[in-house]
C-alpha cells in the first residue's frame, strides 16, 4: 500500500511543470476532512494535496508559475478548514458534518 501511494505521488508530480513542495498543517479530524481537504486544493495539472489525518500535516505541491500557497490554502479554509495562514468563515466551520468539526480553540491555541 506505502509503494502504491509513493507511485501516486510520483505521477501526480510528473504532471505538474515547476514544481514547488510544502508541507503546512491544517486541521480536521477524519477520512471525509481527508477527502474534502484534498479535493478543495488539488487542481488537475496545477495542484496536489495530500493531508494526513494523524499528524494534521497537508503536503502541497503545485506550480510556481499558476498558484501559490496561499491560494491553495484560501481554497481550503474555503470549505471549513483552518490552515497556519487562514480561518474558515464560522459558516463554512458550521457547515461541516459533525465528525469534521476540530477543536478550533486547540487550533487557535497552536498558532499563537
């Protein structure tokens, strides 16, 4: 399973021309935080999200050229997840499903 994701990530890389990698944490706490956070900031060709929901850890890789960081990142808070750099609206935060609301005080906490 570890070599299948390790292929995975080495393709979607083969596709993104001037690649630039980060890792950032964003919170959320399950499988469909991991779904929504990776589909919020992977675009075909331009973006890759991969977060893990254990260390809250997101590792972003993307093209210099066509985005940045902080658009990825604006794109996931866009849909309830706060990042290092950016808050979700409460009414995106609200919007999530019971199970993906993290602790937003531990959240904020983290950062000072």
């Amino acid at each position: 399973m570890a070599i299948a994701l390790l292929l995975s990530v080495t393709a979607v890389t083969a596709q993104i021309k001037n690649t630039k990698t980060e890792t950032v944490k964003i919170y959320g706490n399950c499988g469909m935080c991991e779904s929504k956070i990776e589909k919020a900031g992977t675009q075909k060709n331009i973006t890759s999200v991969d977060w893990d929901k254990d260390s809250k850890m997101a590792t972003l890789t993307y093209d210099s050229l066509k985005t940045t960081r902080e658009e990825i990142l604006k794109r996931i808070a866009a849909v309830g997840y706060d990042s290092e750099k950016f808050h979700a609206t409460e009414a995106a935060y609200n919007a999530l499903p019971g199970c993906c609301q993290y602790d937003r005080a531990e959240a904020t906490k983290e950062e000072k």
